[in-house]
C-alpha cells in the first residue's frame, strides 16, 4: 500500500500538450528504473490523474485498457507523444474554404471537427469510462446548463448515468471555443449535454483533483471516515507552458470583441492555471511539506508565440525539445518526487 494518495494533473493546450507528454516519458522511465519494472506504466503509480482539453486525452491514454489484457495499460508514455503528435498533425489543419467560411475562426470554427471524431473512434472505440484502469477527473463546461460537468471513473463504477464512451469524453475536454464545433454528446443512459473545453474555467486541474481525492478517497487505517487531507498526497502537475504572448497597452486600449476572443482565451487558460499553481503552493507550504507538490511547466514568454494549434513539423520538434529540456531541468525533483510515489 502506498504511502500517499498520488495524484497526475496536466493541464490543456492544444498541440502544446506535447510537452507534459514528453515529460511523461522521462517520469515512465524512471519508475521503471527505480521500481526494476521495466514494464511499469504511469498509471501504475498515479491513485488519480485528472486533465483538461489536451490533458484529458493523455489521461484516457494513460489509463486506457489493453484489450487483451485488460488489467494493464494498452499504450506506454511514448505512445501518447505518438498520438499527440499524431492527432495533432490530423486535427489542426483547415482547408482554405474552412479558412474563408469562418474567416479563420471568427464566424464559424476554426477546423472541421470530424477529423478529430475519426481519430478518437479508431483509436477509443467503444471503450467506456468505468473502464479506465484507475480513477481519473476529466473536465469539460456545459453551455446548457452553464455549471462546471467532470467525466469521473469513481462515479461511473457506480451510476449509469455517469457512465460515458472515452471517445465522446475526449472530444467533449477538447472542444475549445472557435477552434471546433460543440459536441452534443450522450451519457449511455441517453442523457445529452453540450459541452466545451474544461480550459475555460480548469485549464490546470490540481486543485480540482485535490478536492475529489478528499472527498472520494479514504485513508486505509482505523478510521473509515477519514478522507486524506494534503499531508496525505503528493501532486505532480505538468503543464504546457505560460505567459505566452505579451499584450502592451497602446495596442489592446481600444480593442473591441473581435481583437479580444482569441488573447481571452489564451489570457483565461494561463492565468487559470498560474492561479491554482499559487493555491496548491500555498497548501503544502501551510503545512511545511512543499516537496509534496511539483509544478512542471516551461516559461513560454517568447517571439514568435507557440500557438496551441501550429502542428507544423518545426512547431512539433520544438515542442518536444521543449518537454525534453523540462524533464532534464526538473530531473533531480523528479527523482525525488518519483521516491515520493514508490514510498510504502
């Protein structure tokens, strides 16, 4: 039994979750040297991982069963930079009518979504929720009923109207405003909902992570009743980079809705997620255990800007130097933290 609640957290950002991908290659690859499992997996040693529009498709990646057997991953961490880069190169690219139609994102999505349906069917089929080999926190926004609406393996164990097929989860995370079309998808109870991408109000999921850990878990020792509090769990958050681009006053004083759409996406995602790195800081310096938490994002404040949908091939190897460069400036944390997990 582990010594704590271990929780993976990765945030969203379009193509730009390539980097926690890389990252997660270094992370497998050191549980498996650490562990002497060469087969370890990081679903292994994660007791939930949540994620957000691109982090909520590696989630499914890291969780999603191999159907021949069904109690161990399908994919290692290389194939979910595989099929992010993959996805990638399908899914951001737009026809020059597309371009003309929605004059290039303003009236009409940005990129045809069926590319993205396409890819998800093949690779999810018809895999559902309460399949995934641990418990995950997947997040997305109903514009219906305008609340917050998490795809949670927990809940679909136990109620059918929570239960969901991977595919219409990855899809739903992953809808951002302008960039694809709202999915309407189903509950397997026939329940609809219309739903965007969770980066809208969670683009860093830890602190929504940490909130369902002390609500849905318990701490196996004489009290049942006893849900972990933060001494109890370690958090490694990966991010796919901040303060991107640099809006100075003179030229945004007189901007109106159409200049502002897409810098308010960027600004909410990033500015999101700084937040909840500052919350969850807080935390675990309250209780003098900061090595408990670890935040991996790089600093993106760089021209030209690496926007969450060029998957041009020079934008895609930069993103992996980049992941790589995070694993090799955090290695010796990583280890610590890695020693963290393996704890009994």
């Amino acid at each position: 039994m582990a010594k704590y609640t271990r929780i993976l957290s990765i945030d969203g950002g379009g193509i730009r979750g390539i980097i926690p991908a890389q990252v997660g290659i270094s992370i497998e690859s050191k549980l498996q040297q650490k562990s002497g499992n060469p087969d370890a997996r990081i679903a292994d040693y994660f007791d939930l991982i949540a994620g957000t529009s691109a982090g909520g498709i590696l989630t499914c990646i890291y969780l999603f069963p191999d159907a021949e057997n069904p109690s161990r991953p399908r994919w290692s961490a290389q194939d979910a930079v595989n099929f992010s880069i993959k996805s990638g190169r399908d899914v951001f690219k737009s026809s020059f009518w597309q371009k003309l139609k929605s004059l290039d994102g303003l009236v009409d999505e940005k990129y045809p979504s069926n590319s993205l349906e396409k890819f998800f069917l093949e690779n999810f089929r018809d895999c559902k929720l309460s399949a995934l080999l641990k418990p995950c926190l997947i997040s997305s926004y109903d514009v219906e009923r305008r609340k917050a609406h998490f795809f949670n393996q927990i809940d679909a164990k136990k109620d059918p109207a929570e239960e969901y097929f991977i595919r219409d989860i990855a899809r739903a995370t992953s809808a951002a405003p302008s960039y694809f079309e709202i999915p309407k998808i189903y509950s397997l109870t026939k329940e609809s909902y219309a739903l965007i991408d969770g980066g809208v109000f969670a683009n860093n999921p830890a602190l929504c992570a940490y909130a369902e850990v002390r609500n849905k878990f318990r701490i196996p020792d004489n009290r049942p009743d006893r849900g972990p509090t933060a001494k109890d769990m370690v958090i490694l958050s990966l991010g796919t980079g901040q303060a991107q681009k640099k809006f100075p006053y003179e030229e945004v004083k007189d901007w109106g809705q159409v200049e502002w759409v897409e810098p308010l996406i960027n600004i909410m995602m990033t500015g999101v997620a700084e937040t909840v790195n500052y919350q969850i800081i807080q935390i675990f310096d309250a209780i003098e255990r900061p090595n408990q938490y670890l935040r991996i994002s790089p600093d993106l404040s760089r021209e030209p800007p690496l926007p969450i949908d060029d998957a041009s091939e020079e934008k895609i190897s930069e993103l992996v130097k980049i992941g790589n460069e995070q694993a090799e400036k955090y290695n010796e944390q990583l280890d610590n933290f890695i020693d963290l997990l393996l704890a009994q």
